[in-house]
DNA sequence: GTAGCTGCAAACTCTTTGCAACTCT
DNA sequence: AGAGTTGCAAAGAGTTTGCAGCTAC
C-alpha cells in the first residue's frame, strides 16, 4: 500500500530517500516503535539518516495524521501508523501492548462526550493489566 | 481529611515542612497542576523549598498511589490526589479539563480486559472534544 | 544519634532548532 | 533555480541525582 507515500506528497511533502526508509519502516513494523527505535530500522536502509530527520519526519507525519504519537507512561513518545482505530492494553509484566477494539466502547465513549455538551475529535484509552494466570474459565 | 498525612507517616515518610506544603496545596488545588505549578504553590507556604524536593515528593506520593501522575499530551506531567476515580475531557479550545465518571465505562473495561485473558489493573482514558455551540438539544 | 530529607548544581534524557550544505521537483 | 530537506552540533525543556548539611523521630 504505497498510497502512503502518495498522501505525503500530496500534502506537498518532498519524498527524499530518508523519508521512504523512514515510511518504510513504519509500515513494516508491527509493533509501536519509539523515536530511537525507528531511527535504528531506517539506519539500516539509510546509513546516513540522523535522528534530528526522524524527529522532523514524524511529527511532520503525524500533523499529517498519518500517523499516531502515543505516550505511554514512559517519558518518551511511540509512533504507529494511523491505519486502523483500537487501543492499547499494556502487559504490566512483559511491557507487551496489545491492540483490541470495541465497539460498545466507541459508542459509549462519543456518549460521554455529548451528554457533558461536547463534539468528541480524539481520545485515548489504555487498559493495564496483568495476564490472568491459571484460573479455571468459568 | 488530614489523613493523608497518616498515610504517608504509615508508609514510613517523615513529615517535614516541605512535603506538608506539598500535600497542602494538592488538596487545595482543584485543578490538575503540574511539577511547576505544584513548586509555585507550594513556595507560597514554605518559601525555601526547592523544585527538585517537589519532584522527589510527587514521585513518592505516586508511588504510595496517594496520587496520579497524568501524562497528557503536553511534554510534562501533571499530578492530582487520588481520591475519587474518575476520567478527564480536555476541551480542545480553552484546554480547560472536565472530569466525568461513567459507571457503565467502569463495567466495561473490565469486561475487556477479562476477555483479552487479563486482569485491569490501571487504565487511563482521555477524551478531547470542543464545546458544542449552539446546536439544540434533539 | 541516625536514617531520612533537603537545597543546590550538575547531569541526564528526550526533543527541538539554527545553520550551511545539499537535493528533489 | 529555488524551496524544501538534511546532518551536525548546540540548545531547550523536563526530570533525576550526588553530595554535604540539616531535621524529624
């Protein structure tokens, strides 16, 4: 699915070899990536990048709306490609995130918002838990 | 409710002027300030105090879960007591912060975790809306 | 008395930015 | 050609930490 590259031109963007190994990466990762992560996998598909065009691509992708900065309780910021819509379950044990989607929960979410007098534009929701180990399912 | 300070001489804290300034102007406080805003307050009452006594005392509080520590999209944290739980909207105009509690939310979180094999233990949810002007109620 | 706490300043981490050189279009 | 982009290094913001002196218990 190149068209990601097409948007980005679209909105005028030039498309230089460091922004496709940095949009590259991205859509080959499965996973949340942080600054430092993605600037390691572009590295590798273009030695010379510097992290300060990694910095600069991707707050310019996510203004874009491309992509999605998240900030988990970390004290830095993690990026993912702004394709599907869910949210986040982090393991407390492992630091795993796991991705879901709920549908009551969009409802409900937009509900909240309109019963308190407001037009909903963006929300955050992160579950953290811990893996249930061996309890009989009942 | 000057219990509070009992929790932390529970938790083994020792109550010095500073962090009873501290904890003074987070009760007082109705907003959700930041380190900043917590030192500024805080000065009022025991004009020595040093921003990095404010950092290490919020730290503690977090950890003894006396406090949260909120992380919105901001490039710093803010703090709040731990009193009530309940969630924030962020209106995106006036960046003024609305707390709600939605009991069929609280319901439902769990239910999600449960069925990703999880037990909840935290979870942050933040909604980001705009006021909504003059439509009328339908 | 002493373990814990504090202020200060330096250090650290993450992120942004000024600038001169370079490169897409 | 020229506006946009880059790497580099320096600067910024927020936060943490080492240390010597101080304080609650």
């Amino acid at each position: 699915m190149s068209d990601l590259e097409e948007r980005c031109t679209e909105a005028g963007l030039k498309m230089t070899g460091q922004r496709r190994a940095i949009l590259e990466v991205l859509k080959t990762s499965g996973d949340h990536p942080s600054v430092e992560d993605v600037y390691d996998r572009a590295k590798k598909l273009d030695s010379s990048i510097s992290i300060a065009t990694v910095y600069r691509t991707l707050s310019l992708l996510d203004e874009l709306n491309l992509v999605t900065r998240h900030e988990f309780q970390e004290g830095y910021s993690r990026y993912e490609l702004n394709w599907d819509h869910h949210h986040h379950l982090v393991d407390l044990e492992t630091g795993e995130v796991i991705e879901f989607q709920n549908d009551e929960l969009e409802r409900l979410k937009v509900k909240i918002a309109r019963d308190l007098g407001f037009d909903l534009i963006d929300h955050r929701l992160e579950l953290y838990g811990k893996k249930i180990k061996s309890k009989s399912k009942k």
